[in-house]
C-alpha cells in the first residue's frame, strides 16, 4: 500500500494521522502506574502503539520507527512537490516492506525517485550509502536521498554527502 500525495494538503493530513498516534500513546504512557520495567516491557513487545498512518496495533518502538520513516518521507514529498510540479503527484511508501521499489516515486513515471530515512547522523549503519548506491543505478531523470538527523536542523541540499547524480537533501523535523 502506498499513499497517493498531490499536494501539500495531503502531507498535512498525513502528517494530521502521524500526530494522532502520537497523542494516543502519550495518553497511554500518562495513565501508566507501577513498576518502570513493566513500562519498557510494555513498551518494547505489546502492542500499545499504532501504526502512524494505518489503523492498526504496533508495538511502542516499531510505532517510534515508523513514524520518523514517514514523517521524513512526508516532509521529502512536500520538498518534491515544490521542486517537480509536473510529476503529477508522487506515491509516498517508505520501508523496505512496502509496494513500491523506492520510498518515494512520481506519478510521472520515470521522472522522479528518492529514498529516506531517519537516524542520528546521516553516515550510521551505512544507510546513506547504501541508499545512494541503490539510486545510482536507477533510471528515473530526478533521485533524491532525504534524510532527518539532529546534527543536520534545516531543509537544505546537502552537496558535500552526495554521488552519482543523487542529490542528497536534510529535512527539519
């Protein structure tokens, strides 16, 4: 499943859903009494968290996860519409799991493709890397990396991490 974004309305009322999970689970953590390892517990394997978009169960850290996944991937297509209007809209599907082969795709077909994710710094676990080597060999005109670290605080191309055609962007969350 993808989400169809055509315009910034869309990510807001995304980013609307992304927010209501969150609320959701801060109200559970408030109303929380007792042992602080039954909290992590909870935390860490039952399922008192939601997905940020769909309306379903997660377990609190995969909900974390995944909302910076989409929150970035959200902010990125926002940047996208602004930067390719002709793209006529872009499918919006961030995680390895998802149904479409990058993060972000145009409608266009073959005009515009971008990966994203969140980390504390842009070169941690080798994800840049391997996303802009993913993006090398791809065929769309337009490829994009967007990332959301703390060390990186503004909407901004970052030329000094980017290769092979990829433009590379941080995105203030």
């Amino acid at each position: 499943m993808f989400l169809a974004v055509h315009s910034s309305a869309d990510v807001d009322r995304s980013m609307g859903l992304i927010r209501a999970s969150a609320t959701r689970v801060q109200s559970w953590i408030k109303t929380h009494d007792g042992d602080p390892l039954d909290l992590l517990r909870q935390m860490k394997f039952a399922p008192i968290g939601r997905h940020p978009i769909e309306a379903r169960p997660l377990n609190l850290v995969e909900q974390i996860n995944q909302t910076w996944t989409y929150a970035v991937a959200l902010v990125a297509t926002r940047q996208l519409l602004r930067l390719h209007p002709e793209a006529g809209g872009f499918r919006v599907a961030p995680g390895a799991h998802m149904s479409i082969p990058l993060d972000i795709m145009s409608v266009e077909p073959g005009l515009v493709g971008a990966e994203t994710f969140a980390t504390v710094h842009p070169r941690n676990n080798g994800k840049l890397a391997a996303d802009l080597a993913k993006l090398a060999t791809r065929p769309e005109t337009y490829r994009y990396v967007f990332f959301s670290s703390p060390s990186y605080t503004r909407l901004e191309r970052v030329l000094k991490l980017e290769r092979d055609g990829v433009q590379v962007w941080s995105v203030a969350l």
